[in-house]
C-alpha cells in the first residue's frame, strides 16, 4: 500500500539523519507499551478511553501516554545494548542524559 510505503521512507529518512548526527534509531514494538507498568513491569489491561496508568502491584500512578514513553525508552536502550553494539548504547545513554531537563506539568 502507499501508505506503508511512505512510513518505510519517513523512517529510512530519520534512520540516515541519525547515522548522519552520530545517533542511532532504534525501532521498538509498541505492543503493550502503555499496558505494561514503567515501574514493575506487570501488565495492567486498560481500554483506550482510560488515560492514566495506575498499578495496583507497585502503586506508580502516571499518564498513560508517558508511561508507554518510559517504556519505548527502555527497550530502546536494551535493544542498543544487545543487538546494535555498546558503542551505540553508549551514545543513546550519553544523548539522553544531555538532554535538557525540562518540569513535567500533569
């Protein structure tokens, strides 16, 4: 379909700009990635219509869309580590605590 073809374009792009700056992209399965607890890591069911993950194992109570963000920032660096190399990993870890830190306002 044209639509998967312009997403694998889009993502061949992004994938030769981070090449270019020095970065890698890491692609990750969005599967249960707002279901699965950031903290603890069990899985909590919820419909679309809810909007804030709580976890009655651990307790941790956040947006929902920031814990899936959590959670694709962790399989991303994992990913790095296992299949891209350390050098890769190293350089994900050495971006991201970098970047700027910014207040997050719930």
């Amino acid at each position: 379909m044209l639509a998967d073809a312009s997403w694998s374009k889009f993502l061949d792009f992004i994938a030769y700009k981070a090449e270019r700056a020095g970065a890698a992209m890491i692609r990750v399965n969005p599967r249960n990635t707002s279901q699965n607890c950031s903290g603890c890591s069990e899985l909590v069911p919820k419909s679309l219509a809810v909007r804030t993950h709580s976890c009655p194992s651990c307790g941790l109570v956040i947006d929902r869309d920031f814990n899936a963000s959590i959670n694709i920032l962790k399989a991303g660096i994992g990913l790095g580590e296992h299949n891209v190399g350390r050098s890769w990993a190293k350089r994900a870890r050495r971006n991201i605590s970098e970047a700027p830190v910014r207040e997050l306002k719930i």
